[in-house]
C-alpha cells in the first residue's frame, strides 16, 4: 500500500496519523482558534513534533449546515496557510480538504501533497479529471448531498451495501481520469444517523474488499458526544477509543485533531499484532 507523495514512496501497510488544521472560523471543534501566523505555525509544529504523518489543511467547514464559502474565499484562506507552514517545515506532506477542483489545484501547485475531497468529486465536475493531470494522492470520502442538504439524505435499504457501490462507481471515474493512487473514507458523520454511523464502524472490516487504504475520521464528532452525552472538548476519550476500532478493523489513516494520543493508539496497536 505505497502512495506517492511529492516523489515520497509512504507505506500505508503500517497505520498513519493525519492531524487536522482548519483555518475556518466555524468548524465545530477549532473553528477560529488558528487566526494568526504564530497560531498556525505552533500547531502545525505541535503536531509535527507529537508525530503526525500529515497535516489536512481546511478552509471550508463540512459541519452539517455548514456556512457557504466562495471558491475565491477559501482559495484566499488556504493558500497561504499551504506556503507559510512549507516555508517554516518544507518537509511536512500537506493534505487539502477541498471539494474544489480549483481550489486542489493551487494548493498543489503551492506545495501540497495530497487532495482530501469529501464529495469523491461529486460536487465540481473537473475535480477527478484536475487531480488526475495533477498526480497526486486522492482522498475520496462517501457522503450524499453537500454540507447544507446532507443532513436530510440518510435513508437507506442497506447503508454498507450501498456505500460500498458507491465507492466502486467512484474508483472506476477516478481511474478513468488517471488517478493512481486512492484512499477511501467511509464518511462517519456525514449524511448518516448515530446508528448508522456504528453500523459502519460495526462493519468496516468489510471496506477492506475494496483493496485500497482507508482513512477513518471520527475525531470528536457527534457520533461520540451525542452518544455520551457530552461536548467535543469532552470527546478525546471516545475518540481514542473509536480510532482503535477502526485500527482493529483496517483502517490505515486517523484523520484526528489531537495527534498524540492517535500516535499512541496506532503505537499500542502495532505491538499488539506485531506477538506470535
């Protein structure tokens, strides 16, 4: 499981860590909490030094009824943060969480590494062909709708089934675009019910039919706070615990906000399967 980055070979056989840095004012965790250059800088070196192996860099919010950005706001927003942080760390492997084919593209040409696109190119008809020319890794994560309609478009005969067509239809328009190396994400949170969501995670062993590297994503989010009963600044517990599952059941990428304790976990985890 080798994906090219930037002329890097990365092995996804042994599980990575991807921390998240959005420059949004409103995600529902850290939304406006890296405002400044100094704010970015010592996050990005924060994670960098607790040992992710990405950094997922966003400027549009995917939060359920997310506000719209324009292509020209989050291209504003995004690409500086690309060039400050490979100015200060050249050697960081930057992921772009964009839906955007326009967007992907200057963050790839300013540096980054790798595109994280929560619509599989559904929502921007020359993503897949634009990433394709590009070269680089892609991300491509199962939702329905967009941010602001997902919400409503949870109903499903069987949701695993269902996803998994999904996921078969996008790899073959991925590939007809000439995109090599692809990373699937099942989207937990994203047009989905509580139970949905733990169905999935119940049956994501069975993602591993696809034969290509998944990322989970579940850091803090609802399925855990709701769950609990609880806020995203109490869900680091909960999300330690739903990274280990996911470990446990394939995953090879946590997308996280807290790298440290996901290192740990992927840590505990390889030595756990590394016994006779």
């Amino acid at each position: 499981m080798l994906i090219n980055c930037k002329g890097r070979l990365i092995n996804l056989s042994a599980p990575k860590v991807m921390g998240i840095l959005n420059c949004t004012p409103d995600s529902f965790f850290d939304g406006g909490k890296y405002r400044d250059e100094a704010q970015l800088l010592n996050q990005a070196e924060k994670m960098l030094a607790d040992g992710t192996d990405f950094i997922d860099i966003g400027a549009y919010s995917s939060k359920p009824n997310a506000e719209f950005v324009s292509e020209e706001e989050e291209v504003k927003r995004v690409v500086p943060v690309v060039e400050l942080i490979l100015k200060h760390f050249p050697e960081a492997l930057l992921s772009i969480d964009t839906f955007r084919a326009k967007v992907a593209e200057a963050c790839i040409n300013s540096g980054a590494a790798i595109i994280n696109d929560i619509a599989a190119g559904l929502l921007d008809d020359a993503m897949l062909q634009t990433v394709g020319r590009l070269k680089v890794p892609y991300i491509m994560m199962h939702m329905q709708g967009n941010p602001q309609t997902m919400v409503k478009l949870t109903q499903y005969d069987d949701i695993v089934q269902e996803m998994l067509f999904y996921f078969s239809e996008r790899i073959a328009a991925a590939r007809s675009h000439g995109i090599e190396d692809i990373i699937i994400d099942p989207g937990f949170g994203f047009a989905k019910t509580l139970s949905q969501n733990y169905e999935v995670l119940n049956k994501l062993e069975l993602f591993q039919m696809i034969k290509l590297p998944l990322l989970s994503g579940v850091s803090r989010k609802s399925m855990i706070y709701k769950l609990l009963g609880n806020t995203p600044q109490e869900a680091l517990n909960g999300t330690t615990a739903l990274n280990t599952i996911s470990l446990m059941k394939g995953a090879k990428i946590l997308r996280v906000h807290d790298v440290k304790e996901a290192v740990e976990a992927v840590t505990i985890y390889e030595k756990m399967i590394s016994q006779p």
